[in-house]
C-alpha cells in the first residue's frame, strides 16, 4: 500500500493514491454490502421544498435495479414528453432501491395521475413548483446499507467505531468511482492536459476529466494534511464557515481552535482553479506539494484553470444521525438504534447502517471507513452503474455531486 507521504513524493504519480484508512486504532468490521438492491437503500433530500404549484409537476418516484436514465426514458414515455423536458438533481445507483425527485413540464404533459409506469417503478409523491429541476437542487441523499458477513468479534467492536465515525467523522476524499474502471481516468485527464486538450472546447468530456485532476490534487493534499492533524489549525489554513460558503484564511490558531472544535468552522483543501482561495504558509506548502505530486506546474494548472474553475471543498465529513443495529436471527441491537425499516431478509453476522450525507460526499467511503475495504473497486462494470462518467451529475452517491 501507498503510504501517505508517498503520495506527495519527489515522482509524479499518474495512478490514483491508495487512500488510507481511517481510525485505524480500533478493529475493522470486516464484512461487505449485501448482495441485493434492497441491501443499498438510497433516499434524495431535496434542496428545497415545492411550493405546491406551478409549472412543472414534481414527483418523487422509487426504482429498483434500474438507473436514473431509465427512470427519466420511463416517465418521459408515460408523461408523453421529450425526455430533455425532465428535470433531475442527480443520478442514483442502479443495483440498489432509490428515491428520488423528477419535474415534468405540467402544460405538455399527461398528468402524473394517469402514468402508467412499469413494475420497477413507483409513483410516492405530486406537488407542483415553478421551476425544472436541475442537478445539483439535491440537499444530499439518506442512506440504509446492509453489511453481511462480519465475524462474532467484529459485532461486539461495531459501537466503538461506529461512534468514532459519528463523533469525528472521516476524510472527505474523491472516492473510487471519480477515478473510473481500473482507475484510468487520471491518466487519460493528465495525458489530454499536457496536449492542450481539456478547454472549453473540450465539452462536458473536459469538464469531468478536469474534474479528476482536481480530485486527485483535493485527496493528496487531504492526505498530507491529515498527517498533521484534521483536530487542529495552522496558520493559513482555508476554513469555511457553517452553514455558509464563506471562506477565511486562519491568522490566529490559538484564537479559531475553539470554533473549530465547536463546528463552527471547517477546514477545507483545495478543488484548485483561478477563482479558489488561496491558503498561505504551510498549508500552501501541501498544496504545491500535492500538485507537484502529480506533475502539474504553473503552465499545467492555467491550462487546468480554463476548464475548472476552482473553489475550497470541507476536509472532514461527519456523516448526519449516524446509526447502527445487528440485523440477524437471534441479535439484539447494539448501539444507537436504526429506524427499523425492513430489509430483505435475514442473515447472522450482518449490520445495517443509516445515515445521512450532504452533496459531495461518498457514502463508499463510510462504509470503507467500517469494513477496511472499497466497496465498488474492480466492481464487474455490467453488473453495476456506479463510475462516474462525462456528462452525468457527478453527484453525491448515488452517484456524488461537489460540495464547496
């Protein structure tokens, strides 16, 4: 395994640094996600609530082994609309049960109430609102996930973790997914950059792949930093405040340690590009080393800039109302107790986890954070929708989407 400062060393690394695991003091569950969809349940969280009406239906609708393009070529088909007259806030795993909110011009349409819709689909929700739906109206998305095979051992240590990753949450790390099938999108994002070929003209291709680089830059630099400290501040450090995208350079450490304890205050690397904001000292220090760490000069990142803009993205991910419970014949619950939403089936030795997650985040690496292992890496590409590729919402997972 690539260790940690690797990542940042004197060779640029075209390959994707190997992630490290995190609270690595306290015995990992073993074990993996179930093998149905039932075992990933995924819910959208709007970003805003419909005002009842309007010009555009919004339905909430749940599929099951199907992806999101399905589902819009499904109700474009029932609503008798062109599909690009659905509105969408970003995709959902296929080989899992999801929810989540489409908008259908109401003057053209069938109205929802007449749909009808094939078996894999159901209608949960109709109001009505101004506006189309666009990616990126997601506030996040509400997890259930089913861990089976984990050993007597493990279940007795799941508490203690669980409440780690609740307590001081995870990195906030790219997961596998950015990085494609066989983790070959940095190299193709690197090769077409140094031939000029990642501009604006390179189309929603160029965007993602330029996406990849800041990515990989955001993940190298995290780590770095986390050899310091995620606990604590240095000088220079970028921090955003809560509840806001407003950004600050720390002057004094001592001064912001307790709103950074508090939460009132987080810590973010750097999704560079001309308009972020810029770090200074040592922090600024990581960040030259994280671009070096991939090759990337000043010729490099003005010609990265013309496709990526650049802003700040939070290095700590707490996962929201994190909660936990044995799920097996004979186990009693252990921990915080889940909502008791029924999964399929039963099997000793499994844990279902919920919980919540903001737009940009990865929900593999919370469960990676659990097991010690990626969930989707070598995943077989038929049997599963979960690498993100050009023009898709690389949104939250289900499926991921950046968060500032």
């Amino acid at each position: 395994m690539e260790s940690r400062s690797d990542a940042a060393g004197s060779g640029a690394l075209r390959v994707p640094a190997e992630l490290p695991f995190e609270h690595p003091d306290l015995p990992a569950l073993g074990g993996q996600i179930g093998p149905t969809p039932e075992d990933f349940v995924v819910d959208e969280v709007p970003l805003y609530a419909a005002a009842g009406q309007g010009d555009h239906w919004y339905v909430r609708l749940a599929k099951r082994e199907r992806t999101s393009a399905d589902l819009r070529r499904a109700v474009a088909q029932a609503a008798q609309v062109p599909e690009r007259e659905i509105g969408y806030a970003g995709l959902k795993d296929k080989q899992a049960v999801t929810s989540q909110w489409l908008s259908v011009p109401v003057p053209r349409s069938t109205p929802p109430s007449e749909w009808q819709l094939p078996e894999p689909y159901r209608l949960l929700e109709v109001t009505r609102h101004a506006n189309k739906l666009r990616v990126g109206h997601l506030a996040g998305n509400r997890f259930r996930i089913r861990l089976v095979g984990i050993e007597p051992q493990a279940r007795a240590g799941a508490a203690a973790l669980c409440q780690r990753v609740a307590e001081q949450g995870i990195g906030n790390y790219f997961g596998s997914q950015r990085f494609g099938l066989g983790q070959r999108n940095l190299e193709t994002a690197l090769t077409l950059l140094e031939r000029r070929r990642l501009g604006p003209r390179a189309g929603q291709r160029g965007k993602f792949l330029a996406s990849v680089i800041q990515s990989e830059i955001f993940n190298r630099y995290l780590m770095l930093r986390s050899e310091l400290g995620r606990e604590r501040l240095l000088l220079g450090d970028v921090v955003r405040l809560q509840g806001s995208r407003a950004l600050f350079v720390v002057e004094d450490p001592e001064r912001e340690a307790p709103r950074l304890a508090a939460g009132d205050i987080h810590l973010t690397g750097p999704l560079v590009g001309p308009k972020m904001k810029q770090s200074e000292g040592q922090p600024r220090e990581l960040e030259r080393a994280a671009l070096a760490s991939v090759g990337l000069d000043e010729a490099g990142l003005r010609e990265l800039g013309r496709s990526a803009p650049g802003t700040r993205r939070d290095l700590v991910l707490r996962p929201e109302g994190l909660s936990w419970r044995l799920d097996g014949a004979g186990s009693q619950a252990s921990g915080n107790e889940g909502n008791g939403s029924e999964t399929s089936g039963r099997e000793e030795g499994a844990l279902i986890v919920e919980f919540g997650l903001p737009a940009g985040a990865y929900a593999s690496l919370v469960i990676r954070a659990l097991t010690r292992q990626d969930p989707w890496q070598g995943a077989n590409p038929e049997a599963d929708e979960r690498e993100e590729r050009p023009g898709e919402d690389r949104a939250t997972e289900s499926v991921e989407h950046e968060q500032a």
